[in-house]
C-alpha cells in the first residue's frame, strides 16, 4: 500500500513538473517572439517613411515585442493619429513639427528646433521626441550634374548668380509658398531663369534626364541623388530651409509602460545618416525592391 502512494506521489510529482516546465517554455517562446506587449507603430504615406518605420519595427520585434503595423497614414492625419491614441509612435520629422504643427516661426538650428519642438510636444500634447538622427530631409534644389560643372555651381548662391542662363522645372505650388520661390528670393535675390515649366512633381528627374530643364525643387534624401553623375544637390548656404531631422515621435503612457523602447529606437536612429536614408530610398524608388526587403536588409546589418 506504502508502494503504491509513494508511486503514485512520484508520478504526480512528474506531471507538476513536466506542466511547469511546459508553461515555463511556453513563455519564454512568447517573450521571445514578441509577447513583452503589443505596440502599434504608424508611417506616413511615403517611401522613407514606410521603410523607416519598418526599420524601427524589427527592431522592437527582435526585443521581443509584439508590434501592429499602422502604415500609409496620411500626413495631414498623422499627427491626429497618435494624439488620438490610434497609433503609439511613428517617425517625424523636426521642421515638419516646428511649421506644420506647431505653428512657430522658422528657425534653422537643428538643435534649437530639436529642443522647441520636444519642449512644446510634451507640454501641449504629451508627446515624447527621442533622439533625432542626422538624416535630414529637407528640401532643397538639384542641378544637372553637367551643367553645374560647367557653370561652376555648387551653391545656391552660384545658382542665382546664373539663373539666366537656367531652365527652372517647377512644380507650380513651389512657385507661391513662403519656403519655396518667394523665400528663396527674399535671401537670395531674384531668380531670373532662362525658362520657367510646371511639371508633375514625378516627372521632374525624367524632365532633368531628358535634358528638358536644368534646376529643380527637390527633398535631399530623394533616391534619385545617389546618382551624382546626373544630379547634383546644391548647397543652401544661407540656411534658408529649416532642417527636417527624422526621430521617433512617442506617447507619454506608452513611453511609461515600456520604458526600454527608448534605448531601442535611438540605436537604430544613430545609425540613420541622409547619405544612408538616400540610399534606402533609392533601394525602392530607382531599384524597384519592396520597403520591407530593405529595411530587413538594413537591420541586419546594424544589428548588434
């Protein structure tokens, strides 16, 4: 009888453990793919942004977090997105919040527009800017490669001096914003191009390509740029344009509930140069591969 309890304890004492250990497994295999707590990541509507976000994503992913992917949201709605509490941190840009949102007066300092805008953010919105990264993605103009060696241009200054002799590709809204012609102008001095054409915005490197123009409003990550036999970025040497530094944008509770993100997500944003971001825009926009091909690809290869 003393034999059969004692058997019968042994066994039970197998099953206990062998349940714990499957419960402890199973754990584990849940942190490890992504059951540290759901976070719900947006992007803009557009090929940096999409592949950045992507970016941002695995990386949570492979520290074990759960992430919904809230992609293509416009750019006039994102904003609304996370204040609303629909997403929990999507990538922003320093200008973009400066102008767009906050409405405050154009500054060109990337630190200072940095400090106004993680200042202001967290005050009226509860709003956290981690770090920003060097990429900057503002706007600007190219020239075709030729001509600026053959003119000498690699300024705007130099530009302005030859637009005479220059064929201007706009893009008709260029030509009446405050940060477009009219600003130009007020700091540089009038632009009295040899020609001046609307194009669609698409069009406008097939138009420089084609040899139909010879200047042409641009972003300064465009993937086109990789190319600077063809194209060539001038340098806006008055700092007329604010910067558009990239850095994730977070809520407050989010921030809280997940206090490790913020370590993640500003690794990944030291590594994001505007000569890297070009060329992961060019990697979709020129080479045709698919965002999430590219940013798997880019994480992998700053993984630590």
């Amino acid at each position: 009888m003393k034999n059969k309890k004692l058997l019968l304890s042994l066994i039970l004492a197998i099953l206990l453990a062998a349940i714990g250990g499957f419960f402890y497994l199973n754990q584990q295999n849940s942190t490890s793919s992504g059951n540290k707590g759901t976070i719900r990541f947006g992007s803009k509507d557009f090929t940096e942004n999409l592949v950045i976000s992507e970016i941002y994503s695995l990386a949570l992913e492979d520290h074990g977090y759960k992430v919904e992917r809230k992609d293509n949201i416009s750019s006039s709605l994102i904003h609304n997105s996370i204040v609303n509490g629909e997403i929990d941190i999507y990538p922003e840009y320093t200008g973009t919040g400066l102008l767009s949102i906050l409405k405050e007066d154009m500054q060109t300092n990337p630190d200072k527009v940095y400090q106004t805008v993680k200042s202001k953010y967290q005050d009226k919105y509860q709003l956290t800017w981690l770090n920003y990264a060097r990429a900057n993605d503002s706007q600007g103009l190219v020239i075709r490669t030729e001509v600026a060696k053959k003119l000498d241009i690699s300024s705007i200054s130099d530009l302005q001096k030859h637009a005479q002799e220059l064929r201007f590709a706009s893009q008709g809204e260029f030509d009446k914003r405050d940060d477009g012609m009219p600003g130009l102008e007020k700091a540089y001095g009038g632009f009295d191009w040899k020609s001046s054409k609307i194009y669609d915005n698409s069009l406008k490197y097939k138009v420089l390509d084609n040899d139909e123009a010879d200047v042409t409003p641009a972003y300064t990550t465009e993937g086109q740029l990789v190319d600077t036999d063809k194209f060539t970025l001038l340098k806006d040497d008055k700092n007329f344009w604010p910067p558009y530094n990239l850095a994730p944008v977070v809520r407050d509770d989010t921030l809280k509930k997940y206090p490790e993100i913020k370590g993640i997500l500003n690794d990944v944003t030291e590594t994001l140069t505007t000569k890297k971001v070009t060329e992961l825009n060019a990697k979709v926009d020129v080479d045709k591969e698919d965002y999430k091909d590219v940013a798997k690809d880019y994480y992998q290869s700053i993984k630590k």
